[in-house]
C-alpha cells in the first residue's frame, strides 16, 4: 500500500533528515513521543531503533531494522515489535524520496509493506494516514529552516 505526498523542501533535504538526523524526528513530528537507538547507531544501516507514538488516541511502540537505499534515497524501517504486530505478522514503514524536474521540491512515496494476521484485520490506511502526517511535519520543519 502506497501513496505520494508532494513536498516544498528537496528530495535530499528530507532523505538526509532520515539519513543523517533520524534522532531529531520526536522533535519534528508531532505525533513521534520518543526515539532511542537499542543497537548500532541512529543513522547505520541495520540498527535497532524503538520509537513511541500517538496512535488512536493511545501510545504505541514500535521496533525497527533500519534499512538505507542511499542510490534510490529510500528509507525503510523494518518492523520486528511493537503494537502493529497485534494485527500484522509483517510490517515496514518506507519513504522514498524523488527529486522533481527544476530542483524545487520533490516526491515522496510513502509506502507500507505489510501481510495480516488473518483475513478478519483491516488494511493498515489508518497507520498509512500516519506516517503520511510524519512526512508533511518533516516537511514542514524543513520549510521552516
């Protein structure tokens, strides 16, 4: 599942905000409570990250792989544990970042990759609808700066 959020700031901009700044995204996003490196460091590829979120009116974890893709500025934080898996055996959040034609502002397609626990769970648009808001305050901080 998968959706397009265009942006003011560059492709790069927001690529390097996961890249080389991840740490700051409790600051940035809104809904983002907390984020703390388990194993490796925040910006290497394969480190452990545990993040705690406002979903649904509640607070949620949710512990990743992150997986860097530096040729296609693409991120993906591999899910492992967390609430989402109360409905998802699989389930990775991924932001992919094009530039635009003229270099001013740029695409970024986010996207969930995730297989249900059974037939009776509901498609994930509620936590898409989520990490589409983490892109546009991403973006929005970026226009700021």
């Amino acid at each position: 599942m998968e959706t397009e959020v265009e942006i003011k700031a560059t492709a790069e901009q927001f690529y390097e905000v996961f890249r080389a700044r991840p740490h700051h995204l409790p600051t940035i996003c809104s809904d983002i409570h907390t984020g703390e490196v388990k194993d490796g460091e925040w910006h290497v590829h394969g480190s452990s990250i545990h993040w705690t979120y406002h979903f649904g009116g509640k607070t949620e974890i949710y512990r990743n792989k992150a997986e860097y893709d530096d040729a296609n500025m693409k991120v993906t934080y591999a899910g492992f544990e967390g609430d989402v898996f109360k409905r998802y055996k699989v389930y990775k959040a991924i932001w992919q970042c094009i530039p635009k034609s003229g270099g001013e502002g740029g695409i970024v397609k986010v996207a969930i990759d995730y297989e249900k626990l059974n037939e009776d769970v509901l498609s994930p648009d509620d936590y898409l609808a989520m990490l589409v808001g983490f892109t546009r305050d991403i973006d929005a901080h970026l226009s700021m700066a």
